[in-house]
C-alpha cells in the first residue's frame, strides 16, 4: 500500500459514453460497484482501499451532469473506494487516460472505458496479475458483445478479439486501452501519445515502445469486459473509417 492506503486507482474516461447506450454505461458502474464490494481485504489496508476517477471533459458536459448520471447508476460508494470527479477540459479518449494516471493515488493504475461491462471476477484477476513481479502491464479479454444480429456479425469482422474462454497469465504484443492496468511508476512513464490523424490506435503505438524497451506486457484472458458494437449505422460507419484510416497510416 503506498501512503494515501490505495491498492488501485480506477479510471473511467467520459468520452464513449457519449457515443454509447447509456444502459451500458450504467451496468458497468453497478458490476464495478460489486467487484469493489467483493474483493479481498488486505491486512494493510488503509481508510480506502481504491479511488474511482472518473474523467470528464467539461467543455462538452458540465461537472453536474456526470455527477447525476453516475449517482443513478451507483448510489451507495462502495466503502472501500473514493469518488472523484475531474474536469479534464478540451482533453480527448487518451489525453483523459493520461490526465487520470497523473492523479491517480493507487499503486496501480486500471484504465477501463465507459461503454464496456466487466465480467464477475474481472477486478480480482487484472490486479491479481501484478503478484508476479514481471507483469508490469496487464491486459484484459475485451470482446465484441453479441446481444444482437449486427453484434454477432460484427464479432467475427471487427478488430477486437472473441471471448477468450482460458485462464491464462502470458506474455503480449498488443493491448486494448479499454481493459488495461499498470504499475503507476510505469503508467507515468509511458503515457499514450495519439497518432496524428487517428482518433484511436494510440495503445498500438505505446505497446511498441513497451515491447521494444522489455518491459512486462501480459495478458490475462480471464479479466474479460463486453464490448459494444457501435450504436447504429452511422456510428458503424465512422468506427469503419476511423479504423481504415489508423491501419493505413500505421502501414506507412
């Protein structure tokens, strides 16, 4: 435990919420709630054992409307966590998980989006990770959600991976920003830098320079959260687009 008593600070980005069905938004925070409630004690635990940071840009929604919507979703703060609000203003997808890793207080740092949902036992497993002293980056499995017929067609077309059924702690080339934890040290190090003219693939640059600098990238293929597909035909489109674009510049 470092001084303030954290074990993990837990940032939530406000950007693919406004993309994404509020629904889901809403059952990630009550699932975060649970596993929070339910993890294991530690002997040396402090006051509070995480804080939760959820970054918002306040030039596109102010301070208030983010503190109503999450206090719908979670009324009762788990008592082992902290809450807190932060105006990253004019800050994008990676600047917020950049901003959040600054201010983050846990000893380790787990960044998941605001359109995904956990799986039971996703918390536990991530942060378990880090028992090995290797594992200084860990991903999770984060996989298309398929509740419906465009999610299962997409599931086997679109860029994140299928369900990944294993228990498997191994090493990795790549990660997905939206189910991701680091040793703090490391997060503040290697922050995501965005590729100019991409709104995503800032998670493939920064795999790189932790692959090519040695240092632990892992995966465990048990801390798995749902991913959306996108919200109707032209959000589908503009994810197409965006993704065609990042490939080609990244090719070049």
């Amino acid at each position: 435990m470092n001084a303030a008593g954290r074990l993990a600070s837990i940032v939530i980005e406000w950007e693919n919420i406004q993309l994404a069905e509020a629904d889901r938004c809403g059952a990630m925070l009550a699932e975060l709630t649970r596993q929070i409630e339910a993890f294991p004690a530690a002997p040396a635990a402090g006051d509070h054992d995480f804080e939760i940071l959820v970054i918002f840009d306040d030039r596109k929604i102010p301070e208030a409307g983010v503190r109503e919507f999450v206090a719908g979703c979670m009324p009762a703060v788990p008592a082992r966590a902290e809450l807190r609000f932060l105006a990253g203003s004019g800050r994008g997808y990676y600047e917020q998980k950049n901003f959040g890793a600054r201010e983050a207080r846990g000893r380790f740092v787990v960044f998941l989006d605001s359109d995904v949902i956990p799986e039971p036992g996703w918390l536990p497993r991530l942060i378990g990770s880090f028992d090995d002293p290797q594992v200084e980056v860990v991903c999770g499995n984060g996989f298309r959600d398929t509740g419906d017929l465009v999610s299962k067609s997409l599931e086997l077309a679109w860029f994140f991976p299928l369900r990944d059924g294993r228990e498997v702690l191994a090493r990795q080339d790549s990660f997905f920003a939206n189910n991701v934890a680091f040793r703090r040290e490391v997060a503040i190090a290697y922050p995501f830098v965005p590729v100019e003219g991409t709104s995503r693939g800032a998670c493939r640059l920064l795999a790189r320079r932790l692959t090519a600098d040695g240092r632990g990238l892992f995966v465990t293929t048990d801390a798995r959260v749902r991913h959306p597909a996108p919200n109707g035909q032209r959000h589908q489109q503009l994810r197409g687009q965006a993704q065609g674009r990042a490939t080609l510049l990244f090719d070049r």
